[in-house]
C-alpha cells in the first residue's frame, strides 16, 4: 500500500496533540508555533481535520471543559495516530537528509 | 494570540457572536459551540465581523464535513453506488432514443420541405443527441471495464452540454424555471458529489430523471429488499425516462404538463425521502438514547 504525503495541517495537529491533549485554540496556537510562526491554521480548517482524523481513528474527543461559559473540548492523539505521525516523520526526515547532502555536495562543487 | 473578548465592548462581542452563529449553521450542531468557543478566541481585539477569507473558509469547511459524513458509509453510500451503476446505461438508452426522434423529425421536416434527409448537407439537430449517445457510450464502455475516474472525466462532457441545455430553458422559458432550479440543487447534490461515474444526459427533463432515479433508489434502499430496490430504480427510471423521449417537441402544452407532473413527482419522492430520513434519525436517536 503506498502512502500518500500527509498534508501540512494534518501534520501541524497531529504534532500539536503528540505531547497531549489540547483544545482546539490550543492547537490552532501550537501549530503557529511549530511551523515557525509560518502557518496559521483557520478555524473552519481545523475543524475539518478533526472531523476526518476523528473518524478515522487517529485523534478521539478528551474531556470538556467549561471556560468562561465557552464549551472547550479536548482532543488526544490514538496510538495508530501517534504511528502514522512516526511513519510520516521518518519519510521528512529522510527528504530533509537527502536534501542536506545534495546542498552540501553543490557547495563542494562550487568552491572547487 | 488575544483573548480579544475580556477587553472588547460587551455590545461589540454580542454582534460578532451573532455573525459567527450564523456562519456555523454549516456545520453538524456538535461542533457549533465548540467552534465559536475557538473563533471568539482567536479574534482580534475591535474585530467586527469575520472577513471575506473566514467566511469563506467557514463556509466550505462546514460543507466539506458535511458532504463526506453523507457519503462516507450508510444507506447513501450503497444507494449512489447503485446509481452508478445503473445510470450510465440507463441514459445511453434515453440518449439513443432522443436520437432516434430527433431522425423522425428531420424526415417529418425534410418530407415537408419537398427534399429527401440526404439532400441536408448539415443537421444541428442531430448534432447534440449524436454527441450524447458517442458521449454515454463512451461512459459505460469505461465503467464496465472499471476505469471510473476516466469515466467521470468523459461522463463530463454531456454534464457540460446537459448545463448549457438547461441554462438556455431556463432563459428562454420561464415556467422551467422550477424544474430548472430543482435539477441544478440536484445534480451537486446527489448525483456529481456521489459516484465516480453518475452523470447526467441532454435535456432539462433527463436531469430531472436521473434526480428522480437517485432518489427513487435511495428510498426502496432504505426500505425495501434488493429485489424490490431494482425493481423500483428500473420501473421509474424507464417510465420517466421513456416519458421524456416521445411526445412531439413544438406540443408546448403536452410538454407543459409533462413537466408540471414530473415536478410533481419529484416532490413527491422528496417528501417520502425525506419522511422516510427523518423516519431513520427518530430511530437512531432512539436507538443512541435506550
């Protein structure tokens, strides 16, 4: 079965959730974080990715909490979540390695 | 990063909350309050209302959740893929039979100018019927062979006509405008969303058929056995479908009331569907409930 390269918010949350539970500001926050300040998740994004990684298993519904009369509801990452995160962290990890070396070997190259 | 509802005015956060409750309808009621929890969150302090790219967001979001709970498993799920199977060749049989009038006509015509068919050196009426029937062959020929992501590619050349067709009624005769409206909601709805090569014949009539046919389907699914189900899809498709073909195009009262009764119908297998939905979802509460 080939895996297809999981899109970047699905990676922003998972990662959000892999030290644990947050709620959905939580994440939305914590993703602006990890990305470098770069990607700011929209809400309306967010809540599509939890509806679909909800259903298929990788993040379930914590606890709620009530803070200043706003319903907050946590999420948690599954462990077949926390291994999908593993999977798709180890194929950045070897891009990112693979890309390293070629810099390195075009920085050889042009100094000599 | 602000919590912008502890500092901003009361009257202010009150108009905000307002726009986003109405945005959220979109959205499965579970998610509401949670959701403008999050938005209220993340607004900027002296945020009036959300801008053109949130609403935007919100809005397709909402319906991209809402679209895959329909499809995703269910009675929905098996009922289009029903349809897909049957409604390929089911609208090569319509688009052979609009076909086949169209040739009557052009020889009534030809007969009527003094010249034989062979003497017309170009016949736009049978251009489109041609091009539907080569377009629905096409279809079927790659559904059966089991490329259904090439068949919906080819399955949208008679949607594109199918479109133009109906945009012209609609412009050009007011009384189709229902029926035109109906089969526009319906064709996004249950049809292109649902099944990889589902797809749509010529006239505005054929659109109401396949409509028709995908709710049909989806209320003997939820109701009857398989044999009944089939039974049901193929005695309404046909009777529809073949209702469509025949009557002389000109006999404006005859097509009136042709259009007029299957409208008719078609709300009327609305209202069974959706009874028989609502049917399901007492059950189901029920059922979540005990």
């Amino acid at each position: 079965m080939k895996h297809r390269s999981m899109q970047e918010p699905t990676f922003l949350i998972l990662t959000a959730l892999a030290a644990g539970p947050q709620h959905g500001y939580g994440i939305i926050a914590d993703a602006e974080r990890i990305s470098g300040g770069v990607s700011r998740l929209q809400t309306g994004t967010l809540y599509m990715a939890l509806d679909r990684l909800s259903s298929a298993g990788l993040v379930q519904p914590d606890r709620e909490e009530v803070a200043d009369g706003r319903l907050r509801r946590y999420y948690r990452l599954t462990d077949e979540g926390a291994t999908l995160l593993a999977a798709e962290t180890e194929r950045r990890r070897a891009s990112a390695a693979v890309a390293a070396q070629r810099l390195s070997a075009r920085l050889a190259g042009g100094m000599a | 990063m602000t919590d912008g509802d502890k500092t901003g005015d009361p009257v202010r956060m009150a108009a905000l909350e307002r726009r986003y409750r109405r945005l959220l309808r979109c959205y499965p009621p579970s998610h509401r309050e949670e959701m403008l929890g999050v938005l209220l969150d993340a607004s900027r302090p002296g945020q009036r209302g959300p801008g053109a790219s949130q609403t935007l967001n919100l809005v397709t979001c909402g319906l991209a959740i809402r679209a895959r709970r329909t499809l995703a498993g269910g009675p929905w799920q098996d009922a289009l893929a029903v349809v897909s199977l049957i409604a390929p060749p089911l609208m090569l049989i319509i688009a052979i039979l609009d076909f086949a009038v169209a040739v009557r006509e052009t020889m009534v015509q030809a007969a009527g100018a003094g010249i034989t068919v062979w003497h017309l050196s170009f016949v736009p009426q049978l251009g489109g019927p041609a091009v539907m029937i080569i377009g629905w062959l096409a279809v079927v020929v790659l559904a059966l062979t089991g490329r259904r992501r090439s068949a919906a590619v080819v399955a949208s050349v008679p949607l594109a006509l199918a479109l133009a067709n109906l945009l012209t009624a609609v412009l050009e005769q007011t009384w189709l405008m229902i029926a035109g409206l109906s089969a526009t909601f319906g064709y996004p709805a249950v049809i292109v969303l649902a099944s990889p090569s589902a797809q749509l014949s010529g006239p505005v009539s054929s659109s109401l058929d396949v409509l028709a046919i995908a709710i049909t389907v989806t209320v003997t699914h939820m109701r009857g056995t398989a044999g009944g189900r089939i039974a049901a899809l193929m005695a309404s498709g046909l009777l529809i479908g073949f209702a469509g073909t025949f009557p002389a195009p000109g006999d404006l009262t005859a097509s009136a009331a042709l259009s007029v009764s299957r409208l008719l119908l078609t709300v009327l297998v609305w209202l069974v569907a959706i009874a028989s939905w609502k049917g399901q979802g007492r059950q189901a509460s029920r059922a979540a409930a005990g």
